[in-house]
C-alpha cells in the first residue's frame, strides 16, 4: 500500500490494526555515463514497496533527492539537498507521519549520503516523540549481501546488475567504462575530484553485472527488509 495512492479513510483504517510505515529514501545522481541518475531511487522505491506488499504495511512517498554534496555533485544531472536541508525533511516526514498515529518507522535507504542525516533527524525526535522504534536500512551493507555484492562500490557491477534487473530499459550498456577506481581513504573538494577520484563517475573495480545477481541481491535485500518490519513490532 502506498500512502499517496490512499484516501484518508484507508489510512484511519489501516492504523486501526498497525502504525508501521516504510520510508523509501534514493538519490538523483550520476552513475556513470551508463546508468540511471536515479539507480539508488529506484532501488529503494522498488525495495519498499514490495517489502510493504509482502507484510501488508503502508509505504509513505518516497523522497528522491539526497545529500550528494561531495563526489557526486561534480557530474551533470546529479541534484543534493545539503545535509542540514535533508535532515529537516526527513524530521518534518517523521512529524507528519507521527501526527497522525504512526509509531513505527523503516527507513528504506538507497544511497549513503543519506546516512547521517537520516540519523541525526531520528535524534531530533526520539527525545519527544512517544513509544516510536525508527530502523535504517541500507541494503548494500547488509551482512547477509556480502556474498552477492561483494564491496561493488558505486556504479559498478552492484548497481548495474540491479538496474539490468529493475529498469533494464534505462541502462547503456554501450556507455560502460573500462575505468576502475576507489575512494583514496580520504575526503577531497570538489575541484579535485576528477583527478583523484574517478573521471567516468564510477568508483568500483568494474561494470560487468547481470540481471540475475541484481535479482538475487533485491530478493535477499527485501528479505532483510520484510525481517526489520518484524523486528520493529515485536
């Protein structure tokens, strides 16, 4: 069920019986000239939605622009909300949802600057909000991915193997790179990324994913998920 698809008595319904809902959280931002800018949306939308059908929980709007003020936010397309302004959105997301009676709250998250402000909206509340459980959820770091995912990084066979599997359509697989790269273990400003990080966008060993993996690591990732909705309402 997804809170914007439903009328207002379905939702006074609905929390008659539960006050869980599933907050999808993605980016717009460059994945190499090959994918999507919103692979980390569209993985976290996707995710939550079918986490919602399969425990029956409402999934509220997704919110699709996220903090990508470093690295990313050299490439064309790519939009940030600065982490001070995510942080209030996330926070006001949570006041309106608790307003109305939710008490429980599952962060799906597609991308990892999402992090920390996520996690700083959740300490604005926690002091005043009554008898909430908040959980966050980035998939890549599942212990249970490990396997399957295998420290991808962005954009490389992670991504793409999830995008040939979500939204094939939307992947250019003329566009791979050859170019493989890592975060030097440090932080640079903006004006030295494409010499020191990546010049292609991607920051991984390589582009060769399958729509088979990227099948195999959404199904673990919603189990994962689907098991947080569990534990929230223990």
């Amino acid at each position: 069920m997804e809170l914007w698809k439903m009328t207002m008595s379905d939702v006074e319904e609905y929390l008659g019986r539960f006050n869980t809902v599933i907050i999808p959280v993605g980016a717009t931002e460059e994945h190499s000239a090959a994918l999507p800018l919103g692979t980390d949306t569209i993985a976290a939308e996707k995710m939550a939605v079918e986490t919602g059908r399969r425990t029956s929980r409402v999934v509220a709007p997704t919110i699709s622009v996220g903090n990508c003020h470093s690295v990313t936010f050299a490439f064309s397309g790519t939009m940030s909300l600065s982490p001070h302004t995510l942080t209030l959105v996330v926070e006001d997301y949570l006041k309106s949802l608790y307003k109305h009676g939710f008490r429980k709250f599952l962060f799906v998250n597609g991308h990892g600057g999402n992090v920390a402000p996520i996690r700083c909206a959740i300490d604005e509340v926690a002091p005043v909000f009554k008898n909430s459980r908040f959980a966050v959820g980035s998939w890549w770091r599942f212990p249970e991915l490990s396997e399957l995912y295998d420290n991808a990084g962005h954009a490389g066979r992670g991504e793409v193997s999830m995008m040939l599997y979500l939204a094939p359509e939307l992947v250019k697989t003329d566009r791979f790179t050859e170019e493989k790269t890592k975060y030097p273990g440090y932080f640079v400003s903006e004006d030295l990324v494409f010499d020191e990080i990546t010049k292609s966008g991607i920051i991984a060993d390589n582009q060769k994913g399958t729509a088979e993996l990227g099948k195999a690591m959404f199904e673990k990732a919603v189990d994962v998920y689907v098991n947080m909705v569990k534990m929230l309402e223990r």
